[in-house]
C-alpha cells in the first residue's frame, strides 16, 4: 500500500527543511487545516450563491 499523501509531504518537509517530525507534522498539519477552512468557506459561498441564483430564476419563472 502507497504511503498517504500527507505522510510523504512530512517527509519532504523533514528533508527540505531539515525540521524534527514532530515540527514538520505540526506545520503539515496547520496548513492542511487551513486548506480545509478555505475550501469550507469557499464551498459555503458557492452554495449560496446557487441558492440565491436558484430564488432569482424562481421569481423570473413566477414559480413562488
């Protein structure tokens, strides 16, 4: 089995900068929940964007 992805960018993070596991997997692992609370908000904006879009054609199409 392939090695997850996050484990092999701790690694390379080990390597490239010469930091401890325990570093490098701290600093993995805030970027990565950064990546996630920015893919969270950007999916919420889009999910509401559609929802006003979706009241905007229902108001067009006299369906409410």
């Amino acid at each position: 089995m392939d090695e997850h992805p996050i484990v092999t960018l701790t690694h390379r993070v080990m390597v490239a900068t010469g930091l401890e596991q325990t570093a490098a997997e701290q600093l993995v692992r805030q970027v990565w929940e950064a990546g996630v609370a920015e893919g969270a908000r950007r999916m919420a904006a889009d999910l509401a964007a559609a929802h006003r879009e979706i009241a905007e054609l229902r108001v067009e199409a006299d369906l409410d």
